[in-house]
C-alpha cells in the first residue's frame, strides 16, 4: 500500500472516530460500518444492530444468537456454514449475501431484500419469512420447518390485554428494540401473530408476565421472547 493510499485511509478512520465521539457526546447511537473486509470474522450475540452498513464481509463458520439487524445492509457477505441461532433480520437489504449450508434456527427475515441470497443445503429449524420476495433467491427449498406470512393479521384481543401488552411500552428495555410494539400506542401485530401461531392463545399471558420479573436483559428478537414465554408456561 502506497504512502498516499496510507495517509487518506488514516484520515478517514479520523474523521470516523471524531464522528462517533460526536455521537457519543450527544448520547446517539453509533452505527457499525464495515466493508471490503479480507479476514474472517467471528459471529456475535446478544446485541441489537440498528442501521448497520456491511458489505462483502465474510463469516463463515461464525456463530450468531439472539441478535437482531434492523433496518441495515448487509449485501455479499459470506455466512456459509454459519449458526445462527434467533437472529432477526427486519427491514433489512440481504442482496447477494450467501447461506450455504448455514444452520438456522428461530430466525426471522421480515420484510427483507433477498434477491440473490444463496441458501444451497441451509439446514431450517422454525425460519419465518414476512413479505419477503421469495422468488428473487437462490436454491430455497421452503420445508415444513418454515412458515410464510403475506398478509398483515388482524388480532381481536380483549381490552384489557391489549392495554396490558401496550403497557409494557413503559419498560423501555422491551420497547427500544420494536419487537413487540411499532410505537407506543400500536401493536406489532406480525410478532403477536408469530408467537401465537407457535404457543396458541395462552401466549398473550405469558407475555404479559414480562411486567414482573425483575431484570428485563437482552429481549431484542423473536427468539429471546420465546425462550420467556416458553420458561413461563413451562414448555
């Protein structure tokens, strides 16, 4: 690499670190960039990533739990024989990006970009896909272990649960991430829909319970809510 090559890379990543010190200063969320990289990177868990800008990464063989991408690119990027296990991708463009022979566990892709994503041999386990353009991907072989959802739900719930489910907005560690609610005032009806197709109506109970515990960590996917309801009904 060249001495002028060095010197424009090295004002970049000043200008970027001073942004985000920036950021930081005024108590905004600073979002994860990373493009072009050569080396093999490992997976990450328990984490919320919001507007995240990845391109032609690789991570293969990485490992992936209770992660959620929202409203992010994440285009090219190698996850070949990957684990991901509750990985939420909502809003997200997955253009081009390859899962062969991934593992996939409790993973959602709600209204995603995934026209030229690769899924050769990916090994499903309760993967939902949300207006998703189905057609534009490569090797899908839907199985029984997926499920499709192109209509938005509706949902009677009685009064006082729907109060109650919209209550839990005031927790903020549940609210931040819009798992279960799109604003404070509104439901998210896909994530209602989803759980209540997997644990019946006695899931709305369950979810209600969340007001009670006493720590509240790491609820930022469809997964971690399943592993609450499932703990409380004692599945």
């Amino acid at each position: 690499m060249g001495k002028s090559r060095k010197k424009l890379l090295a004002r970049r990543k000043a200008k970027r670190i001073k942004r985000e010190q920036i950021r930081i200063a005024m108590n905004k969320r600073i979002f994860f960039t990373l493009t072009g990289c050569p080396q093999k990177l490992q997976g990450i868990s328990n984490r919320y990533c919001y507007k995240s800008n990845m391109h032609n990464l690789t991570y293969k063989d990485a490992k992936f739990e209770n992660v959620k991408y929202q409203s992010s690119i994440i285009t090219k990027c190698n996850y070949n024989q990957a684990e991901l296990v509750g990985v939420d991708f909502c809003n997200c463009n997955l253009r081009k990006s390859s899962f062969k022979n991934a593992k996939l566990k409790n993973v959602s892709f709600i209204n995603c970009n995934i026209e030229d994503v690769d899924f050769l041999n990916a090994d499903f386990e309760n993967v939902v896909f949300v207006c998703v353009g189905m057609d534009k991907a490569k090797n899908l072989n839907i199985s029984s272990n997926c499920r499709i959802y192109k209509s938005y739900p509706k949902f009677e719930l009685d009064y006082n649960m729907q109060t109650s489910l919209l209550q839990l907005a005031e927790i903020s560690a549940v609210y931040e991430y819009h798992v279960l609610h799109v604003t404070r005032k509104k439901l998210n009806f896909w994530t209602l829909k989803i759980l209540e197709d997997l644990y019946g109506e006695s899931v709305f109970r369950a979810l209600c319970a969340i007001k009670n515990k006493k720590n509240i960590r790491s609820f930022y996917t469809i997964h971690s809510y399943m592993k609450h309801i499932e703990n409380y009904l004692k599945l």
